[in-house]
C-alpha cells in the first residue's frame, strides 16, 4: 500500500503538518508499505529520507502539471496519476497535509481489499449547498465529462483523504482528470472543482465511504493543529530525537488533545479587525536605527 502526500511551496507549515502526518502513518505500516512525498521542497524532508520515499518535483513540473488553464490543484490529479501508474500493484491513499492517521489502518486496508474506496466525508450534492459549490453546480448539472454525465447522484466529498483499491485507482485517477479537464474547458471557475471531479469519479467506480473513523482532518481548526506539530519536530530537533522516537511521540493522547474542528465567531473576528485597526502597533525599530 501507497500512502501519498503532495507538497510545494514554501510556506513552512505546511510542511511541518506533513510531517506530523507522515510520522502517524508510520506507527502502522507494514513492511510492504511506503510512504511517498511527491514534494517541490527535497530538504524539507531530509530527515524522513530513512524511511519514506523523497520524490522530488520541479517548479516547472508544477507548471506544466498545472496545464493550460493554470489550476493549481490540477497537480494533485496529475500527481495521483503518476503514483498509480508507477506502482499499480499497491492499494493508494492520499492524504493532505492537515491530516493524522488515528484508527486502524488495517481497518482501511480490509476495506480496500474488498474494493470500497474512501473520502474523508460526504458533504452533500453540490445543488444543495451555498456559494461557490453552488455556482460551479449550476454551470456542470447534466454536463458530460469523461462519459459521466453529471447529476443529483453525484454528491461532494471532501477529499482530505482519498483511499482507492488497486484494482480501481487507474480509472479513478483518469475519469478525474478527464472530468476536471473538461469543467475547465468548459470555463468553470469554482476552486474546488477538483474535489468535486474527484469526488464523482469515486462515486462512478466503487462503493464509497467516509474515511472519519480513520483519519482526522484539522482543516477546521488548523492554527492550534500547526502550533502543536512545530512545537513537537522543535521538541525533537532540540532533543536531537530519533525518527523512531520521533513517532513514538505521536500518541493517542495527543492526537486527542485538540479538537479537529472549531468554529470561530464572525462577530468576534471583526471586532479584532476594528480593535487592530483603531489601535494599530507602531514605532516599530530595528537594530541599527536611531531611537
């Protein structure tokens, strides 16, 4: 089995969330197993090179992989389609920065051998929902892409994480580009629309379920998660831990500590803005500078 992760850029906390990830997933591996950063920062990872698999991609690889219409999160589609053709014995599964594996992942794989896929949660059809889903919906509905014709049966799922069986991923990883190659030539715009093809074309090849038993998904609360994953690789680094105590530091007691979700209120975020902007810092200085 392939555990997966996409990085580039670089904005630290992502890649400091990744590893948080990749050290969760490690605790339950098999020998078979590998995990796999597909990554345009190498260095980033230097220290897990014992134990996942660096693969090390160009900026100009992200441009092409990007394509013509210059959607970011094309490189992702085309990234699990390299992953599937590179290693099409293994079971693959995606996961996001933002994510920790903490049930069983002989539970997830029981499934895959069985052919269920997984996503991380269902969240409704599109038809449903406000906003640029809804927007995106209204220009696709029974719109044909990659011999799918879209309709009420194709929901949205959040694809923080993305489990396929072996026998599947190939026809997955190609209906989702195709499908997201034609929603943008079609001129869609919702950013999203790669979850949403994505999402239709696991529908359209096996029996789909929630991956929130297995793997959390902090995308909700993703400050108070980026604080604790820097303070522990700090821990680590000032220690000089290994990386097998690296991951036994990855307890459930941990993983349990804060919650995955928070809603923060819109009331009390803009009275922090007025209250930043009626009493801004000031008199800012720098070594060197006359007081």
């Amino acid at each position: 089995m392939t555990i997966m992760y996409l990085t580039f850029g670089d904005k630290t906390e992502y890649h400091v969330q990744a590893y948080l990830s990749m050290l969760s997933f490690r605790k339950q591996l098999l020998p078979t197993d590998r995990i796999v950063m597909v990554t345009t920062r190498p260095q980033y990872y230097r220290h897990a090179e014992g134990w996942a698999q660096i693969v090390a991609i160009s900026e100009a690889q992200t441009q092409q992989w990007e394509g013509p219409h210059r959607y970011m999160f094309r490189v992702k589609t085309m990234a699990l389609l390299q992953q599937a053709e590179q290693h099409p014995g293994d079971h693959l599964i995606f996961v996001d920065t933002d994510t920790f594996l903490f049930g069983s992942l002989a539970g997830m794989r029981a499934l895959l051998d069985g052919g269920t896929g997984l996503m991380h949660r269902d969240e409704g059809h599109p038809s449903q929902m406000k906003g640029p889903s809804l927007r995106m919906w209204k220009q696709v509905a029974g719109r044909t892409y990659g011999g799918i014709c879209l309709g009420p049966g194709h929901n949205m799922w959040n694809s923080g994480i993305i489990a396929m069986p072996k026998d599947k991923m190939l026809a997955i990883a190609r209906d989702t580009l195709a499908l997201l190659d034609g929603m943008l030539d079609d001129g869609v715009k919702s950013f999203n629309i790669e979850q949403y093809a994505m999402s239709v074309a696991m529908q359209a090849h096996v029996d789909l379920k929630e991956g929130t038993a297995y793997v959390g998904h902090y995308w909700g609360n993703k400050d108070e998660w980026g604080r604790l994953a820097a303070e522990l690789l700090l821990r680590a680094y000032m220690q000089e831990s290994s990386p097998d105590e690296e991951m036994q530091a990855i307890t459930g007691e941990l993983l349990r500590s804060k919650p995955v979700f928070v809603h923060h209120s819109d009331t009390a975020r803009r009275i922090r803005t007025l209250v930043g902007r009626l009493f801004p810092d000031r008199d800012a200085r720098y070594i060197g500078e006359t007081e």
